[in-house]
C-alpha cells in the first residue's frame, strides 16, 4: 500500500525536526553529527520524493526540486567527499525554506 502524501510530508517534517535538533545539541565540527544530519536531511528529502508531483510543484518549482535532488544525491551516492563547509551552509541557509515549503504543502493537504 502506498503511503499518503499527508503521511510523506510529515515524514519529512518528522527528519527535519531531528536534523535540527542534532544540529542545535550537539558540535557542528563533530563529523558523526554533521553523518547523522546529512543522513536525516536525505531522509526527508526521499520522503518528500514520493509524494505526487502534483502536489509537490504547489510549493517547490522544478527548478528548485532539481537542486534538492542534486543535494540528496550528494548525500547519498558521494557523502566520504563532501565538502562539510557545503553540508553547513545547508544546514545553515537552506533548511529552513525546505522545511517551510514541506509544512506548506501539509497545511494545504490539511485544509483541501
């Protein structure tokens, strides 16, 4: 059975809230916490992947998706060479407009 966009969406929102809170208790300078961050924010990324292309365009544009992509996929396929100063400024500029397009997109599955 497939899971719901609702369901996916708060998947999501579930990994970002874990991401901010290794990122906000712990060292940043701590390779094991910037892993689990990384791997928290694929997570949500992925997560955000199965939900239906109509629903994710209400509140992420093409473009946008495609550079969220290029990052899970540095993630995953490329992580023992990532830059950590990139994996910050991620964590640093970029998590939070992700995280307000994915409650977007919750609220208006929510309210529809």
């Amino acid at each position: 059975m497939r899971r719901t966009d609702r369901e996916c969406l708060q998947d999501a929102l579930d990994h970002l809230t874990v991401l901010q809170a290794h990122l906000a208790e712990s060292d940043r300078d701590d390779q094991m916490v910037m892993d689990a961050a990384a791997l928290r924010l694929s997570a949500a990324i992925d997560s955000v992947a199965l939900v239906s292309e109509e629903t994710r365009k209400g509140a992420i544009d093409g473009s946008s998706w495609r550079l969220i992509k290029s990052m899970r996929n540095r993630i995953v396929h490329a992580y023992g060479f990532m830059d950590p100063a990139v994996l910050r400024a991620t964590f640093d500029d970029d998590i939070g407009g992700f995280e307000r397009d994915v409650r977007r997109l919750l609220e208006t599955l929510r309210i529809g």
